[in-house]
C-alpha cells in the first residue's frame, strides 16, 4: 500500500524567506501524481503544485516550486518570498494512476513570522 | 458554476443514529471521494470511487458506507458502528484517464455527534 509521509508537523519562516516542506512517499508503481494543497482556517483546499511522475523537470507556480527526486521517493514543496498569506496547513498529497486512489500526508502548519 | 457541493454544512446528531452527507458534482467527473480529517491526521481516506456502481474501501472504512448510482452523487452515511464520527468531512472529484492531474473538493461537512 501507498504512504504519504509529512515529517515536520509544524515549521516557521520569516516573512520575504524562503522555507521548504518535506514530503517523502511509499510506492511500487510508476504511473501516479503528486500533489500540494493549502488548507487556510477556512478549510478550503487549494491546489499549490502538482507533478506528474513521468516527467523530470521540477514543477513550478510562481513563487512556488517542488524538487522531485524520484528515485528517492521525496517531492519537497519551496516556497520563496514568503507572505503573511502563505501560512496555512500544507498537505502533501498521492494519487495512483492504476486506481485512482489519492492518500494524503498528515500536514505541516506554516507560520509566516512578520 | 460548475463544483463540489457538499450538504449540510454543519450537523448535529445523537449517538446511535445514522447520518449521511451529500456530495454533489456538475463537473462531469468519473472519480469521488470522501475524506476524513481530524486534528494532526490529516485527510483520511473513506471511500472512492472511480466509476458510477462501483467504489472501494479506503483506509478508514470501517463504520461507513457509500452509494454511486449517479455520476453527479456520490452520498457518505456515518452508521452507528463508527466509533467516534464527529470530525470534518471532505468530498473530492476528479477526472481520470490522462487529465488526471486535478482534484476539485467541496466545502466539507461538520459532524458532531453528542
């Protein structure tokens, strides 16, 4: 079966910094996507990245960026220039692409310090 | 608009009753979903379901149970042998096939079961 493991359950950065989340996962198959969503308190899940596991290069959304190393099985999401907006729970997430099923890490909560 | 929409919001129910929740979808999606999140768990998978009249057990199945006789519904009852029900509970859609690569959540559910 699939694990998502999120190892740091709480992390703070300086306001402009930049901080990355950890993200390692368990899988036997080659076919699947990696996700990270933003739960601010509002609980609304918002899509931040997403990589397919077929491609190589590290995805990339603004200020946003993930380091994919495959064979380590580990899709660290960075966040540059961080903004007070930025703190929120971050959820690393699995999807497999034999069925369909996405499991989620247990979350990491940001605190942007001003 | 085209979304998730999840119903009730909030609810309230006594020990030893039955509840469902409503999940609703007019985004022509072939995949749902239904998590459950409590403090430092992270979202828990309850059941999915990649096609209507077919769906699979999650990691957490114990205690509920599922339909999917429409492609737009795909309803969560919390029966009397869950244990500990009150929680927050998400819907999730999403396309499958090779535009898998995006997942649509609803608003969430809270159950409180006194």
């Amino acid at each position: 079966a699939q694990t998502v493991t999120q190892s740091q359950p709480e992390m703070s950065v300086q306001e402009a910094e930049t901080v990355t989340l950890s993200c390692t996962y368990d899988t036997s198959e080659s076919d699947y996507y990696l996700f990270w969503y933003k739960q601010p308190p509002s609980r609304q899940m918002i899509l931040v990245i997403r990589q397919e596991a077929y491609k190589q290069q590290n995805a990339t959304e603004n200020r946003f960026s993930v380091n994919f190393q495959k064979a380590a099985k580990s899709f660290s999401l960075k966040i540059s220039d961080s903004q007070l907006g930025d703190a929120a729970m971050y959820f690393c997430a699995y999807r497999s692409g034999r069925d369909d099923k996405i499991i989620f890490g247990k979350g990491t909560r940001l605190h942007i310090l001003p | 608009d085209g979304g998730i929409t999840q119903s009730p919001k909030y609810l309230f129910r006594k020990e030893g009753q039955n509840v469902t929740l409503s999940c609703e979808q007019n985004l022509n999606h072939d995949a749902m979903y239904w998590y459950r999140q409590d403090p430092g768990q992270g979202l828990r998978l309850i059941y999915y379901s990649q096609i209507v009249n077919d769906f699979q057990k999650g990691d957490i199945a114990e205690g509920y149970s599922v339909s999917r006789e429409k492609k737009e519904s795909f309803p969560l009852t919390v029966t009397s042998a869950q244990k500990n029900p009150t929680a927050f509970y998400l819907c999730a859609s999403s396309t499958t096939g090779h535009s898998r690569n995006t997942i649509y959540f609803g608003e969430g559910s809270w159950l409180t079961v006194v």
